[in-house]
C-alpha cells in the first residue's frame, strides 16, 4: 500500500509518456506475419506488450497470456492461420471473459478451435491452418468488440478469397477499429471502407523498415487530471501531437478550464496554467469509443466542482480487467459521490463531495483503477492499494509522479484503511 501526496500541488516537469500499447500489439502482430525484419521504436514497455513480444517469439505451443485481453484476442486470429497446434490460456479473470463471438467469426474462415473447458470461453485449443472466405460477403455485425475485429483485421491479408466484412459500426470502442485499419495501411495493406463494410487489399505495398510507436493517450488523460487539479502547471510531453493515428484525443476538451493553454511545440505538446480558473464539462459525456478514459474523467469531474454530470457508453466497464462499474462506484463512493444508472445513462451527482485525508482506494488488480485516483493527491494525501497493478500499461508512473514533486510512501498493510485513519506513524 503506498501514501500519495504533493506537498505543493505545484507541476512542473517533462513527463515522457509510455508508448501506446494499442498500437504497439498490433504491430508486432503485423510485423510476425508480414515483416518480420520490421523495426518497432518506442514499443510499449507495458507488461501486456511485452508479454505478448515474448509468446510471439517462442518455440512453445502454450500461450499463457496471464491477464492480457488483448494479446489473448490476437493471438486466437495468429494462431488459426500459423501452422501448428496451440493452446492458449490466461488467468481464471480471462477465462471469465466471453471469447465466442470471436471464434464463431473465424469458424466462417473455416478455422479449427477447441474450447477447453467452458463453451464460449478461454482457455482454446487452436490447429492453425489456411483459412478461406466462403463468401464475397461475411457478416459479423453480431461481433460486439473491436478488438474481435480488429483480430479479424489483422490476418485478414492471409485469408484466401476476396471478401468484405460487415461490421456493427455502432460498437463500443468501434475507434480502435479505425486503429487497426490505420496500422494495416502503415505496413502497406490498402483498407477499404464503404459504411460497414470493411475489405483489406491483399498486395501490401511496403516500402520502410522502421516504424515508431508514438504515445499513449489514455495515460495521458491522468496527466491532463493532474493539470485540472494542480494549482500551478507547467508540462511537456514529447512525442504527443494532435495528428497522432489514436483518435482519443478527442476527448481532450471534455473538461476545459478557461486559464489552461495547450501548445504544439518541438515535437510534442505543452500544458500551462498559472491560475485556478473556471471549468467547463461538456454536457455529452460519451465514452462508448474510449471506455479506459471513463473512470478518469468520471473522478476528475466531482473534483473540480462539477455537482452532476451524464455518462454514457459505460457499458462495456463491466467485462475489463475487473467489474470497472462496480469498482468506480466503490471509489466515488468514498468521497461522496454516487454513481446510478438510468437506461443508458449514467448520472453522476457530486452534491455531497468530500475527499477526506488518507482516503484508501482498492485496485482490485486493475492498474486503471489505481492511476485513475492518483491526481486526487493534489487535494488530499489518499491511499491506494497496490502500487505494482501499473505494470500493465504505464510500469513508470510513480516514478513520472516523483518527478514532478508527487511523494509516493510505503505504508504498512496491516492497517485497516477502512478506518481511514492516519497511517504518517507507520511508515516503513
């Protein structure tokens, strides 16, 4: 369990974000089956990336992909066009995960997988083998997520016969779709898009060999938290620009503050404020496209004085690394803010907010929930759990926090933080 605190709520600093690691998985997929000479700068360092390099490049046939979603989704598309016999599995959370819309999907390509215990669920046996279109037109508009697609995507080069897909454009996370295609075109494949109907021309005209993974915006959103809620800010962040192929940044202005200035400058953007000024939250609140921002801003806003708010596209919070609509219920609770859910709208009423001092926030193993509290730090020294869940995406976070004046402590777990007493005695 550590104390985050910031004894100044001054933040000053350059702040080198993690990599994305949506790209970075796409591309060494697409740099396993196309260009294996490829040349990937600035891969993630994000244990989910690195955990999938490492399955990618071994000689064994068990995949296990502990708690990484994605790198179990890719690799059920890898596997079914790589020749050879292969199981995959992941933890008993992952295993919860529904996978059968997937395998159904590349069932129509003729694919051979197995369930190995529960229908519909990981963990798979997977033959890998050539895989045919049986028609010009597969229509998988019954898929609910982009990263099935986007799965489908990624081999579909590899897939024998001409054929388009008809895709549910309407899907949560349907961006990252948009991602995939973006990374296809970057290895040369023509993607071709006529509503939902998506085909990927098999002649890759590729003409590099280096490919330079740029920030991850998702990890950038604590930052621009921490920007809302510091008193002074002063912020670097290179590599990040506003023509980055990641479409999150449209969600850059969903809270504004009239006194924060953004600019584009040698090679990356730069964040000042030097007084408090006044918020502004738009009134759609939609993260039906970016579900991973959605428990930030949703802590973000009861922070900076926004009484109510309306959240939708939270659907899909229930199916991540833990049930995120029932932990972020759990940390709004603990500063008085409730969280309902009104046919697909989630209100958000802030009247009652009070962050209390060593508040203590629960991770449940989800390194989203543990970074999406940390800029409350600014207002009140809080607690959190378990400091390592961050390894999955941004493994250097407290180490970014420190530097820019955030104190990160070790405290004893054998406190009993439902108390919220004061731990400053037990620093170990």
């Amino acid at each position: 369990m550590i104390r985050l605190l910031h004894p100044t709520a001054i933040v000053k600093g350059e702040v080198k974000l993690p990599s994305s690691k949506s790209i970075s998985n796409r591309l060494l997929v697409l740099q396993k089956l196309y260009e294996p000479s490829l040349f990937l700068d600035n891969l993630s360092e994000a244990n989910d990336t690195q955990l999938l390099a490492r399955i990618l490049t071994q000689e064994s046939s068990l995949m296990d992909v502990e708690d990484a979603g994605t790198a179990l989704r890719f690799l059920v598309a890898y596997t079914a066009v790589t020749p050879g016999e292969w199981t995959i599995k992941g933890t008993e959370r992952l295993h919860q995960r529904p996978i059968a819309e997937l395998v159904d999907a590349l069932r129509l390509f003729g694919a051979d997988i197995e369930y190995l215990e529960n229908k519909g669920y990981a963990p798979l046996k997977v033959k890998g083998k050539k895989l045919v279109a049986s028609s010009t037109l597969i229509d998988v508009t019954n898929v609910k997520s982009s990263q099935f697609v986007s799965a489908l995507l990624l081999i579909a080069p590899l897939i024998e016969g001409e054929f388009n897909l008809k895709v549910n454009t309407k899907m949560s996370s349907y961006s990252y779709v948009h991602l995939t295609i973006s990374s296809l075109r970057r290895m040369g494949f023509p993607v071709f898009i006529k509503g939902q109907y998506l085909s990927v021309n098999k002649q890759q005209k590729f003409d590099g060999e280096y490919f330079q993974i740029e920030p991850d915006w998702t990890s950038f959103y604590y930052w621009l938290s921490i920007a809302h809620l510091a008193k002074e800010v002063d912020l670097f962040f290179p590599g990040l620009r506003l023509e980055n192929m990641s479409r999150e940044r449209t969600k850059l202005y969903d809270v504004g503050n009239k006194a924060m200035f953004f600019e584009e400058i040698n090679g990356g953007i730069r964040i000042t404020k030097k007084k408090k000024g006044s918020i502004e939250v738009v009134s759609d609140l939609n993260y039906s496209q970016f579900p991973d921002s959605a428990m930030t801003f949703a802590m973000l806003i009861p922070a900076v004085g926004k009484k109510n708010a309306k959240l939708k596209g939270l659907d899909s919070l229930k199916y991540k690394e833990c049930d995120r609509e029932k932990a972020l219920k759990s940390h709004l609770s603990k500063i008085g803010v409730q969280l309902t859910k009104l046919e697909d709208i989630w209100m958000l009423d802030a009247t009652e907010f009070n962050l209390r001092p060593e508040t203590y926030f629960e991770t449940y193993g989800d390194h989203r929930m543990a970074m999406c509290v940390a800029p409350l730090a600014l207002l009140q020294p809080i607690l959190i759990e378990d400091k390592e869940v961050v390894k999955k995406s941004y493994p250097h976070f407290w180490q970014d926090l420190k530097k820019v004046g955030f104190v990160v402590e070790e405290v004893s777990d054998s406190l009993d933080p439902s108390k919220n007493s004061s731990v400053s005695s037990y620093l170990i």
